[in-house]
C-alpha cells in the first residue's frame, strides 16, 4: 500500500512538473514573438529534462539548481541565438524535403520511383535528427553542424535508439492529429520527455564528470524516474565536449 501511494505521489509530482514546463515552453514561445521564441523554448524544455535525469543519475552538482521557472529562463536566454541557427537549420531542411516531395508528385520522371525511395529515406533520417537534435543541444557544447552530426552519429549507432526516438515523433503528431485538444495539454513536452528518457537510459550519452552551473534557491526538482545506475558506457571517462560549468549562468 505504501509503495503504491508513494508512486501515485511521485506520478503527480511529475505530471504537474511536465504541466509547469509545457507552460513555460508556452509563455517563452510568445516572448520570442513564437518564431524566435519556439527554438531556445524547446532546447530549454530539453535541457531540464536531461537535468531532472542527471539528477537521478546522481551526477556530481547536478541536484544544484534553481526554481524551474528561473532554470528554463537562464537557458532559454543562453541558447537564443544557437537554438534559433539550429531550428532554421531544421526548417531549411524541411523546407527542402517537403518540395522534393512535392515536385516528385507533380513531375514524370524515368528515374522517379528511385528518387522517391531516396527521399523518403532521406526523410526519414531528417525525422530522426529533428527528434534527438535539441537533446544533443542540450548535452553537447559545439556549433550546430557538430551537433546535426552527433545526431546522425547517434542514428548510426544506435539505430534502434534513433528509430523509437522517431516514432515518438511520429506517433505523437498522429495523435495530435486525431486529438487536437491533447496538443495544448502534452504539446512539445510529453515527447521531449519520452526522447530525454529513452536515449538516457540507453546509455549513449556520456554522463559529464559535474553538472553545469547554475543559482540554486532552494526548489530540489523531482527527478522524472528513478534511473538505474550508471552502465559502463556512461561512467567511462568524458572525451567528448559536453556541457560543464558554465561560465554564463553564475553559480
């Protein structure tokens, strides 16, 4: 009875907190005017996420951390410029691949169908970074074709990491379709939450030595589950530019 109780409580916990980031990701959305806003309001939701995790996980500092609300704002303000060169990055890419489709519809060629094949693998590669990218954001330092590559080393590597990353993408946009209603409830952050924790847990990313900097004031956040140990991929020493102190929040 208890441990039943004690996981009702922590399911509450959570689901309020993701209803608290979704409104976050909301109001930071509007402040950006919504095109300059929608990009450093998701690598924030991304980047709280994999905090909660790291949290978990038990990274040194990681528990570290302020009130939620100045948390997102302090990386939603960090990662203005990166986020929004890495989302037109993505809609650029889009941009492309949904004329390339149009254009194979409306144009008769000898070499068609295997233009087509191309493109819908071609798509669904874009399909795989569009779900990983903004958590590689969040957990990797370098520009954002460093962090396009990541995430395709990721897909390659962990191809089966990559595929369910994309089918929460995929699956979550078909419910929103059906259920437009359940868009303003769950929104960005119930997918952002299954992805964090999905490539989390696979044991992919490599856990940073200390987690980044930021101004405690006393919220302690409620991890979104209670992460196993960390595996021997995770544990192993960090070579890799990860995200560490950061010098532009203070501690």
């Amino acid at each position: 009875m208890r441990g039943l109780l004690r996981l009702n409580v922590t399911v509450g916990d959570v689901g309020r907190r993701l209803a608290y980031l979704q409104l976050l990701w909301l109001a930071y959305t509007l402040l950006g005017g919504v095109v300059l806003g929608v990009a450093p309001a998701t690598a924030a939701v991304h980047a709280v996420l994999r905090r909660d995790l790291m949290v978990a996980s038990e990274v040194p500092g990681a528990h570290v951390r302020p009130r939620l609300w100045r948390e997102f704002g302090a990386v939603w303000r960090r990662e203005l410029v990166s986020a929004n060169v890495l989302g037109l990055l993505l809609a650029l890419a889009w941009s492309v691949v949904v004329y390339d489709h149009r254009a194979l519809r409306n144009v008769q060629l000898a070499a068609g169908p295997v233009l087509e094949v191309v493109l819908w693998v071609v798509t669904a590669v874009l399909v795989v970074v569009t779900s990983t990218v903004f958590l590689v954001h969040a957990h990797f330092s370098g520009g954002p074709a460093s962090l396009v590559r990541r995430s395709l080393v990721l897909a390659l590597g962990r191809p089966l990491v990559g595929i369910a990353a994309a089918g929460i993408v995929v699956a979550t946009f078909c419910l929103y379709y059906l259920l437009p209603g359940l868009a303003v409830v769950f929104g960005v952050v119930a997918p952002a939450a299954a992805i964090v924790t999905l490539v989390w847990r696979s044991g992919v990313l490599p856990v940073p030595d200390v987690a980044e900097g930021l101004v405690p004031d006393g919220d302690s956040a409620p991890a979104l589950d209670s992460a196993p140990a960390l595996d021997s991929a995770q544990a192993a020493p960090v070579t890799v530019p990860l995200r560490t102190l950061d010098p532009g929040v203070p501690r």
